[in-house]
C-alpha cells in the first residue's frame, strides 16, 4: 500500500535548472573558463560537480571554498530568479488530503533547502520530512537520499513512490528499491528516462498516476 511520496526540487517543483547553468557560468568566468554543459551530471549535488570542475580545469582553491563562492552567486540568483512551476501547491494539497506521506528527497545542500522555504513560505507545510544533499555520504545516483528518507518516514521501499526529472535522480530511487514517476527536464530532451516506471509530460498527470 502506498504511503508516501518523495519529490524531488530542482527541475521538478521548482524551475532551477537555467539558474544552475548561469551560476555555473559566472562562476567558471571567474577563472577565465568556459562553461562545461551539465549534461549528464543533472541531478547531481553541486559540490560533486564543482570537483569534476576542478580536475577538469585545475582550478586554484579546496573544493569547500569554490563550492562557497559558486553557492553565493547561485543563491543571489535564485532570491530574484527563481520560480515554482505551474500546479505544485495544488498538486501537494491533493496528496496530503489523500492522507500520503509527503517528503523531499534533493540534492540540493540545507542552505539552499532554507532559501527555497524562505522565498516559497507555503510549500514548507506539506513536508513530512526533508533530506538534502548534506544530509547523506554519497548524492544522487547513489541511493543514499532515498534510503534517508524512508528511514526518516519509517516506511518500506515499496511503500513510496518518487517523483523525478533528471536521470541520477531515477537510478538513486531505482537503486533504494523504489518506484518512479518521471516528469522529464525539458532543459535536457535527450536524456534517456527509460528507467523510470511511469514518465508524464508534467505534475499535473502526477496525482491521477499514483491513484493507479
């Protein structure tokens, strides 16, 4: 029996990605870098990226203080830029009314989480449990926030379901045992969620999908 349902953030409830990419290119335009395309690495945490950044272009520093000063330009970014997408409240209202668990499951660090809560002050409330991407070893694809936050619910695998956009998100809930509802990124339209379990064009198919 169903019993709750994880989400994901970026990409999925709120429109980050775009953000994302222009951090990441003021932030590389720093060190005179171009920006390397995301591709493959959506979903991943941020500092796991800005460690590839660094051996892909030796980049001066520790990872923890580039990942500091390429937080800062992001989180400026998302108090003016960001934006929830279409339906996400309306679509939280219909799973908490059905009397189903509601959690977040990102890769996204506690400071950003807060951000996000600060700016979206009404999606707070429908969270039963939050599990960043501090909060666990390993990010997305490894299964690691997954598993948290079942433990934090103190449910089965099978007794969720996670909502996801990007392919690492998929194959870190497929790994923790649990089924997926893809609703693709449209920033990457040739990525391959042929591993998810239901795909739709958008969250408004999300709650007549878990009725099913």
């Amino acid at each position: 029996m169903l019993k709750a349902v994880i989400f994901d953030l970026d990409g999925l409830l709120v429109d980050s990605t775009p953000i994302q990419r222009e951090a990441n290119q003021i932030f590389l335009s720093k060190f005179d870098k171009a920006h390397l395309s995301m591709s493959g690495r959506e979903g991943m945490r941020i500092i796991d990226i800005i460690e590839d950044y660094k051996d892909i272009y030796n980049l001066p520093g520790s990872v923890a203080d580039l990942y500091q000063k390429r937080q800062q330009i992001f989180f400026d970014l998302v108090k003016t830029k960001l934006k929830v997408f279409p339906g996400v409240e309306e679509l939280l209202k219909k799973i908490q009314k059905r009397k189903l668990g509601i959690a977040l499951g990102t890769s996204g660090d506690r400071n950003y989480v807060r951000v996000c809560f600060e700016k979206f002050s009404d999606l707070k409330k429908y969270f039963d449990a939050v599990v960043s991407g501090d909060d666990v070893a390993r990010g997305k694809p490894y299964p690691d926030i997954y598993q948290e936050v079942l433990k934090r619910l103190q449910i089965k695998p099978h007794e969720a379901v996670v909502v996801e956009d990007s392919v690492n998100g998929i194959t870190a809930a497929k790994a923790a045992g649990i089924q997926v509802i893809c609703v693709p990124n449209r920033n990457y339209p040739d990525a391959d969620y042929s591993q998810a379990d239901k795909i739709f064009p958008s969250l408004t198919y999300v709650e007549r999908a878990i009725n099913q």
